[in-house]
C-alpha cells in the first residue's frame, strides 16, 4: 500500500532552516510528481510546491519563493523540502503528497504532515 | 495566481439532506478542479478530481459538476461521517491554489 511519512519538523527561530523529508513506498516513487501542501493551525490548506517525476521541473508558492527548495532523490525515494530563513507565518504542519491524476494535478495520498513551529 | 472562492464559509444541515458547496474560479480553469474533505486532526482526502471523476473508495454519495470558472460539490444524502472541511483546488496552473474550505456541521 502507499505510504508518504514525512520527518524533520521541528522548532526553529526565525530566520534559521529546517529540512523536511517524506519517505515513500508501496509505488514507484519514480514515476509521480510529488507536492508540498501546508495548514497553519486552524486555517485552510495551502499548496507549498511541487516537483516533477525526474526532478526537472520545480515549481513554488509565491510566499515560499527563494526561500524553500523542493527536490528528490528517487535512487532513496524520498522527497525534501529545504526551508530557509523560515518566518513565524511558516508555522504550519507540512504534507507531502503524491500527483496521482491523470488529468491536471490532484493529491491522491498524503502523508501524516510533520509540524514546523518557527519562533524565538 | 488563480483565485478560488468556496460558499458558503460554513454550513449547518441535518442527516439526509443534500447539501452543494460551491467553488469559483478567478479565470477559466476548464475542468482543472479538484474536492478534499478533512475532517479534524485527519488527513486531507481526495474527493473527486477533474470536476466531476470519482476517486477510488468515494461514496456515489458525493458528486461534482461544472467546468470553466463555476463548479459545485453536492453530497445526495448526508451521512455522519461526511460532516467535515470541504476544499476545492484548481490545478490548471503550476501554481495550485485551494479556497479557503466550507465547514459542514451537523444542525
């Protein structure tokens, strides 16, 4: 079965990193884009970034930009997200989830989501 | 970036009832339109995908429509479990965006 566990979340001050990983099995990793999706506590959800099946093609949320790296390593089949110079509106429990549509984009799994809490 | 709008922000309805949440893009986003539920300290879960396909393991119960910037998610016939958050996602961008969800309670 599919499994996505996400790990590295954590506390961290502002303005420091944290990396974020999602550890996939039960499919070939290889073959899915895989997503980023947050949820501040008691708010909406919030697409982070995405990646694509090869690692070629990267795409981000303007809040996130220049800040946040998505990126893959498909030989440990693992998903990352780097999150520097991290801001308390950061603080949110982060999901990595699977492309799994054949039409547009959609999360057909998703992780348990990892919380990252950013104050000093 | 792609604005999505659900209404109502929140709703009260009773076992049984039917129930539409509605979800409005900014532009044009085809049939790009995706529905979550999540109910509290739960996972998102993947409703139906391309407007109106059902995922796998999802109750006939629910059903989407629409297309272009207008789409709707009804639930025929509520049942308990179904009192949750409701998302929409647009994904005709690169740049997904969700609304802001539509809280189901039960009346």
């Amino acid at each position: 079965q599919v499994q996505l566990v996400e790990s590295g979340g954590g506390v961290a001050q502002p303005g420091r990193s944290l990396r974020l990983s999602c550890a996939a099995s039960g499919f070939t990793f290889s073959n899915y884009a895989m997503h980023w999706v947050r949820q501040a506590p008691g708010k909406g959800l919030e697409w982070v970034a995405v990646i694509s099946y090869d690692g070629d093609n990267k795409y981000y949320a303007d809040s996130v930009k220049g800040r946040f790296t998505i990126s893959r390593d498909n030989s440990k089949n693992t998903l990352y997200l780097q999150m520097n110079s991290l801001r308390p509106e950061d603080t949110s429990v982060y999901y990595c989830a699977r492309d799994g549509c054949s039409i547009g984009s959609c999360h057909d799994y998703w992780g348990q989501g990892t919380l990252v809490t950013v104050s000093s | 970036d792609i604005q999505m709008t659900q209404s109502p922000s929140s709703l009260s309805a009773s076992i049984g009832d039917r129930v539409t949440i509605t979800c409005r893009a900014s532009q044009s986003i085809v049939n790009y339109l995706n529905w979550y539920q999540q109910k509290p300290g739960k996972v998102p879960r993947l409703l139906i995908y391309a407007a109106s396909s059902l995922q796998s393991g999802v109750p006939s119960r629910f059903r989407g429509s629409g297309s272009g910037t207008d789409f709707t998610l009804t639930i025929s016939s509520l049942q308990p479990e179904d009192f949750a958050t409701y998302y929409c996602q647009q994904s005709y961008s690169m740049f997904i965006t969700f609304g802001q969800g539509t809280r189901l309670e039960i009346k």
